[in-house]
C-alpha cells in the first residue's frame, strides 16, 4: 500500500518570494511522484513527474521538484512566486499498475 | 485536443435521492478513473477502468455507489441512495493506458460539484 503526506496544508508567502511545499510517502514497492495543480473550479493539471533518472525535476511555470530517495520525499520548489500561483497543490504517487495515492493537498496563497 | 468533459458541473438532490454523472474522456485514452474529493481531502480513487474492464474498485461502495464504461470509451458513475456524506466534488480523469503502467499523467475534468440535503 502506498500513502502520501503533505506536511502544510496552508502555506502563505509574498509574491515574489521563494516557496517549498513539502511531501513524504510511503511505498512497499516502486513508485512514481507527482504534483498536480488545482486552481479554483478547475480540474487537477501535472505540473511535473519524476519517474526515473535526475532527481531533479523540472516542471511548467518555474516549479521544480527534488526526489530524495533515502528520506522518501519530493518537495516542491519554486523560487520566486507570482499571485497566479495561488492554488491548491496535491503530491501523488503512481504503482507500475497504475494505481495512484493522492495527499490532501497544500493550499498555497501568495499576497501581493 | 478536447479535455476531460464532466457534467453537470453541479447537482443539489436530497438524501435517500439516486444521481448519475457523466465522463467523456481524452479520445484514445484507454484508462478512466473516478476519484472523490471530499472538501480538505485529496482525490481518492473510486474506480479505475482499462478499456471497458475494471482494474480498481476496491474502494467503490459498492451497496450504493456503480460505475459502468460502456464501449471504453464514456462512463457513469451513479449514487443510489445518497447520503449526506457523499457530498464531495467527483473527477472522473483518464491516462493513455497501462502499457505505461503509472508513468502516465492522468488528465482531469473540472469535476461534477454534489451536495446532497
């Protein structure tokens, strides 16, 4: 079984300043990481993935993301926020079976 | 290339009531899921089809909730009877298909809005 941990579930920065949203999980086998993003009355759209290789992605609009793999983590990074990015963040993870495991989500608010 | 349709976008019924949602998704995509985002919850997977075949319903409850993908390609998801605890936002979202296993990115609808009274 797999699990997913987002460890803020509000995080709240200045525009323009650095941002981390943090994710953990837990997996009995191999998985592959994901983060979407949901803005207001939209559906959830991949802003990156790690499946094999870098452990450091990178996604649309500026975001990037680290695979560790000994502390089972992938934040997500971004270092210099706009006010369009305020939106609900969700880290996933994916079995080779195609069976994903999403977290609760990290509503991220960025004021002017 | 056409997204993800869902509708209706949103639906009021009363508890006890029976309600049905629609999902066309992505042309050629083999895989569609049914997830269930409870507000402050993340989506949780209700039902996940391969072609007209079901992979995944572990976690459909099955003494209300059924789910059927006719010809592969639209699906239904239907609540009879609905309870309170139902009201969530429904995704229905599809992927290319298993030959990927889960490297693909699931493309999602804007999701169906159900408050049940």
């Amino acid at each position: 079984a797999q699990s997913v941990t987002q460890l803020d579930s509000q995080v709240s920065v200045f525009e323009e300043a650095p941002v981390e949203l943090r994710c953990n999980y837990s997996s009995s086998v191999s998985v592959y990481l994901f983060w979407y993003v949901q803005y207001p009355n939209q559906g959830l759209q991949l802003l990156l993935k790690y499946l094999s290789g870098s452990t450091l992605v990178k996604g649309i609009n500026g975001f990037e993301a680290e695979f560790n793999k000994s502390q089972t983590s992938f934040h997500l990074r971004k270092p210099s926020v706009h006010i369009s990015d305020t939106a609900e963040y969700f880290c996933a993870v994916s079995t080779n079976a195609g069976k994903s495991t999403f977290g609760d989500g990290t509503t991220l608010t960025v004021k002017p | 290339e056409a997204g993800v349709a869902q509708s209706p976008r949103y639906k009021i019924i009363e508890k006890r009531q029976s309600v049905a949602f629609w999902c066309n998704p992505i042309s050629g995509h083999a895989t569609l899921y049914w997830y269930q985002q409870i507000l402050g919850q993340g989506p949780k997977l209700l039902i996940q089809f391969q072609n007209n075949g079901v992979v995944d319903d572990s976690q459909l409850p099955k003494d209300r909730f059924s789910a059927e993908r006719l010809k592969g390609v639209d699906s239904t998801l239907k609540i009879q009877p609905a309870k309170l605890e139902d009201s969530a936002v429904y995704l229905c979202a599809s992927s290319l298909g298993l030959r990927g296993g889960g490297k693909n990115e699931a493309f999602f609808g804007q999701g169906t809005r159900l408050t049940v009274v």
